[in-house]
C-alpha cells in the first residue's frame, strides 16, 4: 500500500461471523433482506425451488410482487425498473428453466450495466449434481453474464451474500448478480445479520478521483478549438449529481455534445449545443464533429463498435479524455490520452470546478468557427425524410408521439431495431432515467417487459414502449401481467409487417435478397389486445393519428396500438460499416452500393 | 486505433490472488476462453487457509494492450484479490517443477546422468533402463533439459507450470492498479 496511489483496497478480514442475529428461516431471510436493501417491488415466477421464500412472500405486505408470464420479463422489468429509477432491481425465479430463462436478461443488464439482483432457487444441496428434476448448473450458466455469482451452501452464510450481492449490482460500474440458493438453505434456520453487521466478503475499492489528470483534462479542453463532449450511460449511472455537473460543465465551455443511445436524456436534447446521438445511426451534425474534433471528452461511455465506426478512421485527429468507472474500458478498443477512472459525477463536479478557477485567469480560444461548421452540418438536415399524405412514415409518427406527450412525465422503453433507431433519433429527452432500451445486447422484446418495470416504479407516469411488431412479439405475453397489476403500459407497434433492420441490411448489403425477414401472418393486434383484457387501437392513415394516440394516452389501461407505417423505409443516416463518421449516406443519397465486401464482414 | 497494436506479442506471468471459494478457476479461465486470450501455463493452490486465498499462476502471450486488458479485466472479477505482474517486476521469481521419464541402456545411460548433474536434476526412480529425474527451476531452463534428453531416450515429461514469487520479506499485495500508479 502507497501513499502516492489513489486506491484504497481493504481486503475482507476472515474473522469468525458473529453468533448474534436474529434466528429465522433462508426463505425469510430472502425477504428480510430484500426489504433491508430497500426493495419496494420484485418481478418474478413461483416454481418448486423456490416455494419457500414464496411462503414467506405470501404474508408479506411490503414487498410488492409482480407476476410474470415468462421470467425473461421477470428480468427485463426489473432492468426497466432499475434504469428508471437508479435502484437495483430485483427478480426471484426457480431452478432449472426459471434459471435459463434468466439468462438473457443478465447478458443484457451486463452489457448495459444494469444493477439487478436475481434471486434463483436450486434444487437441494443433497441432489446437486444427480440431475434432478429442474436442476441445472445456474451459477455455471450464468458465471459470464453476471457480473458476480453466488451458489449458496448454506443457511450461515446467506444473510451475507445476500447483502454482498445488493452491494457488488450497486457498487463501481453496476452490473446484475445471481444468487443460487437450493430448496434445503430456504428451509433451514439460522442467524440473519442485518447489512451493516454483516462481514464484508469482497474487496472494497475505493476510488479517488486523480487530481493530475483533472488538471490535464482542464488544460486539454481550455485550449481546445474544435472540443466535443461524448457521453454514455456512464453518466446516467452516476445518477443525478452526474447529470448536472454535465449540464453545468457543457453549459459553462460553450461545447457541444453528443451522446451514445444510453446516454440519452443525461443532457437535455432541446438545447442548442446538444448535436444529437451519435453512431451508426447518428446525426449528420454529431458523426461529423467527433470526426473532425480537436479534443474529445468521453464521460462513461466505452467506444463501442456501434459508435466508432471504422476503428482506424476513428476521430483521427482528436486528442481524447476518457472518464470512466471501470478501467478496463480504458484504452480497451480506441487509446486515449487523459484516462480519468473514477465515478463520473465526481469526476464532472471536478472538472467543473478547476474549469471555472481556471477560467478566472485566461480566456479559452473561441470555438466559433467550429460552431459555424457545425451549424453548416446541421443545415444538411441528416433527419429529413420524405413526408406522405397516404401512408403513415415511422419518422413521422414517433414525432407526433413526441409532440403530443411532452407536457407528459414520460417514460419511454423499446424494442431493438429501425422502431428503437427512430425513437431515439425523433423522440427528445431532457432528463435522465426516461429512456430504457437495449443498447449493449440488442435484445428483441425488452421493451415490453422493461415497461412494466417503469411502470411499476411509476405509477402515475405515462410509460410508453416504441415498438416493432417483430420485437414484440418475443414477449408479447407479458401484456397479460400488464393487466392483472393495472399497469397502464401503452405499446406503441410501428407495424411495417418487415424485421425492417435486418430487411434494411439485406437490401443494403445482401442484393435485396430478402432471406425470412417478412412476417407472411401476424396477429390483429387490435383483437389481441382485447384478447388480454387490454384495449387495442389502429391507426393506418396520417391524417387519423393524432387523434387515435391522444386517444390512446388517455386510456386509463393498458394498450396496444398498431400503427400501420410505411414498410420499406430505411433508417438514415447511416455509417456504412467498414467507413468512418464522415462518410454517411443519408436519405437523399442513397444508392445501394455504398458497402464493399470488406464492409459486410463489420456489421 | 487500439494503443500498441501491431506490437509483438510477449509471455506474461501473472500471479492472481484470489478468495478460495468454488468456481473461483472457471471464472478466471472463463475469462481467457471468452475473451480469446491465451494460456501457456495455469497453476493453482490455495496458499493461505486462514485467509481463504488461493494463488494462480498463468502464463500467457499477447501484445502488449492485450495483456493490458487482460489485467484490468482479471482485476475486475469480484473473487480476484489482485494481479500481479511478475514479468515486469524485477524482483519476481518465477520457477517450474518436471518429471522427466527417460529411457536408456549404456553410454546413454550414464549420459542421462551425466546432463541431470549439470541441471541438478535429482533422480527420484530407477529401473534397469530407466530414470525419471525431477527438476526445477525457470521455464527455459527445464526447456533445454529436456532438449537435451530427447536424444538420450526421452519418454515422457510432466510438467507443473510456472509458479512466482517475489524476493524479500513482503507479501506479493500490490495490486495491477497500483503498480501503474507506482510506475508513473
């Protein structure tokens, strides 16, 4: 250990666990210490391995619970209801399939950084092994889509994982665990410490943020002419403190900002020095200024292949300070110049301040030709589609969502897609924790369950989930729980009847063959939504839309809406992969042969 | 561009200090296997009962961001105490056991024992035509060893994979972070 470092790492003591606590069974345990962590809801399915700590959930009358229709929902409602609401989110399933069916969820609350406990049953520790009626190996399975796992051998040591795991999901750079727990330790009695009594198991970080690099940082971005601020999920992770000291910081340096799409709503998207997301599918103004900046200010985000483009063709002349928690995003796909590892609202909270002393002696050049080129950037108008008076386009009705929900506390979640492309580009956020979508694992039918989880933690807000009709039928069943738990969830299906990304990428790159990407029969979504017990609404001409999503705000229960779009349009702008941000096509420049063959092994 | 791509890849040692708990080797492995990174050699044994911790020895190869990387993901696993480098610390030992198995009759008899004198290899079994010599010391050493027994009459080699430790009296509990600190 050294004074010059600026880690602390306190290695857990093997001191003997301490014979006081209050005697109960690991079932109630579970509870207790679900609601010792502050867990006001949990999303989950009963099963075999789990019937205990349901017993115990039986007589409870604070945790609320959510009963799903398959535990992928369980997963991703608790992901929505983390991302919502900066809490960990929580889920309880059973042995075997309960646990499989987990599996995704947690690779994408992995990806996306997600903290989730996941409380899973096992068969008892006696039959683990034999290949017993719905064991499987869970802490096997899930050992690389979480970021810890527990297998719990006995009842003396479940009150301390317990605590250990709500403190692993919440701590650094968050992430979902599983806690295994077989059906003879949620049987059996033992001592139950609270959390602040309980030994610490794991090593303990403690970062600080390096001063040295704060002021290289500040002298980095003061003399900058062409600075851009590149931020990501990082930032929403933080938590609130984050997102102002970004506000504060961006507002006070005249710089402008992009993001990547987790990063959405951490800096609010009518101001003027916000360029919109950038990446693949980015805006024409946002790829262009990481392309040609000078100094480039990435706060929690990891320079993924989505955003980056090219990887040599990356941002070639830019000088590049990288905050963020976990240090091996450092230096991982793109090398940076001023590596900052620490939570991004201190770090942000210091930046800020050694930017104003500095302020305070000289001024920093202008960045007014680099405005006037953004400005010409921005007059391309790289969202510009073709209106239509016939048909509903997606562009269009992701618009007048936006419009005729912005006196609304909305939430919006959705599905993985052109439909999720489309609501980030056209749907606008100005707080953090409004915006819940797959980013990091793509997964087709998180949005549906996520809006549960949004709803759960907001009752009153209006939660809305951007659709495809592909995506939502992956969890479509989980309209069902909508309507048993009275949660309003609104589910806004662009319906072009295509798998429209992957019909995009097929005519774009595969010579418009168009291989199992159109969907010959799909449900009336109308007649389903009835079918549910929920109400369903059509829109199929422009001219009835308006009317027919006031229609559907106002609905005090769940719905699902079936906007009939436009079926061929394409998502622009795009970075053709194999190029580099400045080598977009956009709507009205599209040809066909954009990709080479080199690019088609990229995307 | 990735930092020092294009660079030559080198062998690293790196000691893992890790919570004794189960499954702690299939995370660690997990890691190389997802990750596509390389092992030459892994050896593991818990080292301290009292404090539940284990020690693991991998050696493996790559540029020199790759074996960054390799660092800071390892240091990231929950039950991983910390990572040493050995191969960048000056004061890191590292050391290798084998059995060797020859076979022999004659003059290559009495050359066999003839080369394990000069590698201080000790003979731990003997029949009329044949040795199995134990030996150890660093990697390359135990390498040219068993060179130079293949011609004699080689049969089979066993061998432990590196182990490390580093000189003087402190414990091996600078973690992978700190070093960087303290390198800077």
């Amino acid at each position: 250990m050294t004074t010059t470092s600026n880690i602390a790492q306190i290695h857990p003591a093997s001191e003997p666990t301490p014979l006081v606590g209050i005697p109960m069974s690991g079932a109630e345990m579970v509870v207790r210490a679900l609601k010792d962590h502050g867990v006001d809801t949990l999303f989950g399915y009963p099963g075999g391995a789990v019937l205990p700590i349901y017993d115990a959930l039986f007589s409870d009358e604070d945790v609320r619970h959510i009963l799903v229709r398959h535990e992928q929902g369980a997963g991703h409602a608790a992901e929505g209801y983390a991302r919502s609401t900066g809490k960990v989110g929580c889920a309880l399933v059973t042995s075997g399939p309960g646990a499989t069916n987990m599996v995704t969820p947690l690779a994408d609350a992995l990806l996306d950084s997600i903290p989730m406990v996941v409380i899973t049953g096992q068969v008892a520790t006696h039959l683990i092994g034999t290949d017993a009626f719905q064991e499987c190996d869970t802490v096997g399975i899930t050992r690389s889509c979480t970021k810890h796992n527990w297998l719990v051998s006995s009842v003396d040591d479940l009150s301390a994982i317990l605590h250990e795991a709500f403190y692993v999901a919440r701590s650094g750079r968050p992430g979902p665990v599983v806690v295994d727990i077989p059906k003879d330790v949620q049987f059996a009695t033992g001592m139950y410490l609270p959390p602040e009594r309980s030994p610490k198991r794991s090593k303990r970080t403690v970062r600080h943020v390096d001063a040295m690099k704060i002021a290289e940082a500040t002298e980095l971005m003061a003399t900058a002419q062409r600075p851009v601020f590149y931020t990501g999920g990082g930032v929403i992770n933080a938590g609130p403190r984050a997102s102002e000291a970004l506000r504060a910081l961006v507002r006070e340096t005249g710089f402008p900002i992009t993001s990547t799409l987790m990063g959405l709503g951490a800096f609010p998207a009518p101001d003027k020095q916000w360029l919109g997301m950038l990446g693949m599918h980015g805006s024409w103004e946002a790829n262009h200024a990481m392309h040609d900046c000078d100094v480039m200010i990435c706060v929690g985000a990891r320079f993924d292949d989505r955003v980056t483009g090219r990887l040599d063709a990356f941002s070639p002349n830019s000088k590049k300070i990288h905050i963020d928690i976990d240090p091996s995003s450092i230096n991982k796909n793109v090398r940076v110049d001023v590596p900052i590892i620490a939570d991004a609202a201190e770090a942000l909270e210091q930046l800020l301040v050694a930017w104003r002393n500095r302020a305070k002696t000289s001024k920093p050049p202008s960045t007014k030709t680099w405005w006037d080129q953004i400005e010409g950037w921005r007059n391309r108008q790289g969202f510009a589609y073709r209106p239509s008076n016939d048909v509903i386009k997606p562009q269009y009705a992701i618009e007048r969502l936006y419009a005729l929900t912005r006196d609304k506390d909305v939430y919006i979640t959705t599905e993985v897609g052109q439909h999720q492309m489309w609501a980030a580009q056209y749907f606008h956020f100005d707080k953090p924790n409004h915006w819940m979508t797959s980013g990091g694992l793509g997964t087709m039918g998180y949005g549906l369950p996520a809006a549960l989880g949004v709803q759960a933690a907001h009752p009153g807000a209006l939660v809305i989930d951007i659709a495809g009709e592909a995506s939502v039928q992956m969890t479509m069943q989980e309209m069902s729980t909508a309507v048993q738990h009275r949660l309003p969830i609104k589910i806004f299906i662009l319906n072009n009847e295509w798998m429209g990304m992957v019909r995009q990428w097929q005519q774009l790159l595969h010579g418009e063959r168009y291989s199992h990407s159109y969907s010959e029969a799909l449900p009336d979504f109308v007649k389903l939504a009835e079918a549910f017990g929920a109400v369903g609404i059509r829109a199929e001409k422009p001219d009835e839309l308006d009317a027919k999503i006031i229609q559907m705000i106002n609905e005090p229960g769940p719905v699902l809406f079936d906007c009939r779009v436009a079926k061929t349009e394409n998502c622009f702008p795009m970075i053709p992969s194999g190029k580099p941000h400045n080598e977009m096509i956009l709507a009205d420049t599209f040809v066909g042969d954009e990709i080479d063959d080199d690019g088609k092994k990229l995307v | 561009m990735p930092p020092h791509a294009g660079e030559p890849a080198e062998s690293r040692t790196l000691a893992i200090m890790v919570d004794n708990e189960p499954g702690v080797l299939a995370r660690v492995v997990g890691l190389f296997s997802a990750r596509g990174y390389n092992i030459e050699s892994l050896t593991v044994a818990e080292t301290d009962k009292s404090a539940h911790t284990s020690r693991i020895t991998v050696v493996t190869r790559g540029e020199p961001n790759i074996i960054d990387q390799i660092k800071s993901q390892l240091d990231r696993i929950v039950s991983v105490r910390n990572v040493i480098d050995v191969t960048r610390d000056p004061n890191g030992v590292q050391r290798e056991l084998a059995l060797v198995k020859v076979r022999s009759t004659g003059a290559d008899r009495i050359e066999a024992l003839r080369v394990s004198e000069i590698f201080r290899a000790k003979v731990i079994d003997t029949t009329l035509e044949s040795f199995i010599f134990e030996m150890t010391g660093a990697s390359d050493k135990i390498d040219a060893f068993i060179d130079l027994m293949r011609p004699i009459g080689l049969v089979e080699v066993s061998r432990t994979g590196v182990l490390s430790i580093h000189r003087g009296p402190e414990l091996d509990r600078v973690s992978t972070a700190e070093a960087a600190a303290l390198a800077k």
